[in-house]
C-alpha cells in the first residue's frame, strides 16, 4: 500500500506539472485538437512482484483506444501462476486471462496535453488450472468435501484442470504523458466474482486475473502500474 500511494503521488505531482500553462503563440489560435490512437503498455508491478517473489509469476499487456472525446475502449490480457504455501495446505494456481470494458476520463487537459484521471469498467474472465500439492486435515475446514474424497487426495494428490471464472470490476486510475506519447500510469479496482468452475473435493484459492479468493467474501482489491505508448493514428478538434 505504500508503494501504491507513492506512485500515486508521483503521477499526481506530474499531472500538475504538465497542466502549466504554456506559453502561447500565434499558431496556438489555431482549433485545438488532441490525437487519437492506439495505447500500448505493460503491468510493471507484476514484473517487479516477479522478480522478488518465488511464488509467483505474471505479466500483462494492457491497451486502450480513444473512440470519442473521453470515451476509451480499454483491455488486459495476461498470465498468472501463484503458489499458497499455508499452515493447512499448499496448493497452486496458473492461467490465463483477459479483461474487457470502457474507461471514461474525467479530467480536462490544457491544450497540447492529454493526461487523464478516469473510471472504468471492466468485465474479467479466466482460464486456468489448480493443483494441490498438501494439506492437513484439521476440524471446521471446508476446502474439501468429504473424507472419501481426502482419501483419495491422499494416495494420489489433485490437479483440476480447464478451469474458468469471471467477475467484474470497477476501475479507478490516472495516466501521466511523461514523455512525447510515453504514458506512466496506476490505477485500483474493486472487483466482484459472478461466476467460477471449482475444482473437483476443494474450492479455488487463486484466480488469475482476479487475484486471492476466500470462503467469506466474493470481493477482491487489485491494483496495477502501468508504463504504456500511444500510436497516434490521426487528431480531431475538441
């Protein structure tokens, strides 16, 4: 959380700094227009948890295009492998996902500027496998269910495989053009299980795309760091 809101500050801080107000010639009199494109980027926070967490592996691609005025259509599509190494199981869960939806942003840039401070929506659905390593019976689990089928678990362990869910998610974010079309950005969404396929004597501890799961809530908090490219295809008057 920290580091979160350290980025955060970041990108704030150069939001401001980039909406100074320029200094203006005879060529800005002309009709602003702001360019539309094709936005490129990568999830640096999963390389970054990659790198200093042995129980876990991920990336994603994540991209937006600007259809009208504040309208973007926005999508991620990535990889994920976790490893629960807990008191009373150990289990792993790796796939694949994707996410769809639409951003809106609610900032006004001055001219020459397109930074954006936005909320979006998104509908996320994953294909993936679950496999479980150990456990230990204890009384009050419900992660399996019947002692027939910890039996079973027992003599042979468990791999669930063709595994899918999907939820929504609520999407609050900014974006900051560091550079010329070289965009830094964060963003955290609420996210909301509607559907998944559970594994056969024990339920889903991870989902990629969404994240942890638990027995007790069917909500879940992700966030991202972004560093992203615009392709500007052409630019169009306010």
């Amino acid at each position: 959380m920290r580091i979160y809101l350290f980025f955060t500050s970041i990108l704030i801080s150069g939001i401001i700094y980039c909406q100074e107000e320029p200094n203006l010639t005879a060529r800005d009199t002309l009709p602003p227009s702001e360019k539309y494109g094709l936005r490129l980027g990568v999830d640096i926070a999963r390389f970054i948890r990659t790198a200093v967490n042995d129980d876990y592996s991920g990336f994603e691609i994540n991209a937006d295009y600007r259809v009208y005025k504040n309208y973007y259509i926005a999508a991620e599509i990535g990889n994920e492998s976790l490893l629960r190494d807990e008191t009373n199981i150990n289990v792993e869960g790796s796939g694949s996902y994707v996410r769809l939806g639409i951003d809106y942003n609610t900032y006004k840039n001055w001219y020459g500027m397109q930074n954006s401070i936005y909320a979006g929506l998104r509908y996320g659905f994953s294909t993936f496998d679950q496999t479980l390593n150990d456990y230990n019976i204890f009384t009050g689990t419900d992660f399996f269910d019947t002692p027939d089928n910890l039996e079973n678990f027992r003599s042979e362990g468990r791999e669930s495989t063709g595994l899918t869910a999907g939820w929504i998610e609520l999407v609050l974010g900014l974006k900051v053009e560091l550079f010329k079309n070289i965009y830094l950005g964060a963003n955290v969404s609420l996210r909301r299980i509607v559907n998944e396929q559970d594994p056969t004597g024990f339920e889903n501890l991870f989902i990629p795309g969404f994240g942890r799961t638990n027995d007790f809530s069917e909500f879940n908090v992700g966030y991202t760091y972004t560093i992203s490219y615009l392709i500007p295809f052409y630019k169009k008057k306010r």
